[in-house]
C-alpha cells in the first residue's frame, strides 16, 4: 500500500510499518484479554453455579437428617408408650386374679384381721357372674362421732364397678392427739334399700382399732354387689351406691348403730 506513493521516503514507510505492528499487537492483546476476560466470566458463573448446588444439597441433607432423627424419636415414643400400654394390661389382669391372696398377705401383714361380716356370703365370689352391661358407681364417705379425735377418710373418692366384679377400697385414719386412742365403727350404704346386695367379704367395722399417738394406718374394704342386684325392680334406676363408715371411740357401754340390712 505505500508503494503507490512515491513521494513517501523509506522512513516514513518504516515509520508506518512500525504502527502497523503495533496495532497489530494491541489488536492481538486485546482479543486475547477478551477471550480471557469471557473465560474468567463462564469460570465466575460455573463457580456460583457450582456452589450454589453444593449449598441446596447441605440443605436437602440437613433436613433429610432432621427428619430421620424426628422419626427415630416419634417410633421410639411409639415403642414405649405400646410398652407401657402392655404392661399396664398384663399387671391388671394379673391384679385381677391375685386381688384375694394379695389383700389377705396385706391384712397379715398389717394385723388386719377383718372377718366376714354377719349375712354376708364370701364363698360367692368364686361362682357368681359379672353383669357387664350395669355399672354402679360406688362413693366413699367418712364420718366421726362429735366424741372421736381421729382425722378419718377415704383414699379414693368413688370407684366404678359391676356387680359379681370384686373391689378393694382404703380408708386411712390418723390419731393426732398425744394419747393412745380406741376406735371402732359402724357403716351404711345409701340407697338403705341397696344394702341387702352391697356384700363386704373383709372390712375393719366393728372391730376395735387401737392408734397410738400421731400413729397413721390404711384401712381396707373389700367388697361387691350381688348380681342380684339387677334383677330387683326396686333397683332399676339406682347406679349409684354409697358407703359410709362412721367412727366412735371405743368406751364401756358403747352401743354401736348396726345397718338394718344386716341379718342377725
């Protein structure tokens, strides 16, 4: 291209050839820092993109994680809670069958040596039938006469039962004085007319019962009601029985009111 002038000198050519090359080479330096500069972008961007699926995975881990040990736990709450539930029902039925010999260990060991009160058939337990569709609701009461020191009263306040089903019920007296005190008592059952079929094969009623000073004991009753119950017309609407024991304490001449419904 610079032939065609003659007018140019040969430094003037040189001059041109030299810039020439030299915006040959800033044009060959620029492509290449653009090429690297496009490199250095994509590496930027695989790099976020990289992370940002490294970090998504954490997270997918983390809670995979957490949700196995939630399992673990909900199965192993599972676990014990079927645990006790079998348990219960295995000691229950197991109570069931040992409630006799278990209250007669009781009243030896305690010196409870309730008898079979008058009336009252204990070899009955062992042919009569559970009527499962009449359940009565047995209440407890606790009375002292106006002469009595003893804190008297009952351990539970109601129990359900059926009748020809055996229970056991506790009573606990205290004597707070600083004497030796004697006591012994009487009871009822409300309806009077429910009195017939309320049957207690061991009980602590009029016998005498001595407590020495601030001393504390369990009383025991252990009772049921007749399935004859439920075949009286007169006890149709009656699911509702309470007993009550009263305490006096024990002084000559001490005449103790006996429940009309006990047969002589």
């Amino acid at each position: 291209m610079f032939c065609l002038h003659g007018n140019l000198t040969s430094t003037s050519i040189l001059e041109l050839n030299r810039i020439v090359m030299l915006l040959r080479q800033s044009f060959h330096y620029l492509s290449r820092v653009t090429h690297r500069k496009n490199i250095t972008l994509r590496l930027q961007h695989f790099v976020k993109s990289q992370i940002h699926i490294a970090v998504l995975r954490s997270l997918k881990q983390q809670q995979h994680s957490k949700e196995s040990a939630a399992w673990a736990i909900r199965q192993k709450k599972l676990r014990s809670t079927v645990h006790y539930v079998v348990a219960a029902a295995v000691l229950a039925v197991g109570l069931s069958y040992a409630a006799v010999p278990l209250y007669r260990m009781f009243c030896q060991a305690y010196s409870y040596g309730g008898t079979t009160a008058v009336g009252h058939d204990a070899d009955k337990v062992e042919t009569m039938s559970k009527v499962h569709d009449r359940i009565i609701s047995v209440k407890f009461n606790a009375d002292t006469a106006a002469s009595m020191r003893w804190n008297f009263k009952p351990q539970q306040a109601e129990i359900k039962v059926v009748p020809g089903e055996t229970a056991l019920a506790f009573y606990t007296a205290c004597n707070p004085t600083d004497v030796p005190v004697t006591g012994v008592s009487t009871y009822n059952v409300i309806p009077f007319e429910a009195g017939q079929y309320f049957n207690k094969i061991q009980c602590f009623c009029f016998e005498e019962q001595l407590l020495n000073p601030h001393e504390q004991v369990d009383m025991p009753v252990f009772f049921y009601i007749d399935p004859e119950f439920t075949e009286d017309p007169k006890m149709e609407t009656v699911n509702t029985l309470t007993l009550s024991y009263t305490f006096f304490e024990a002084k000559p001449g001490l005449k103790l009111p006996v429940p009309s419904f006990v047969k002589p």
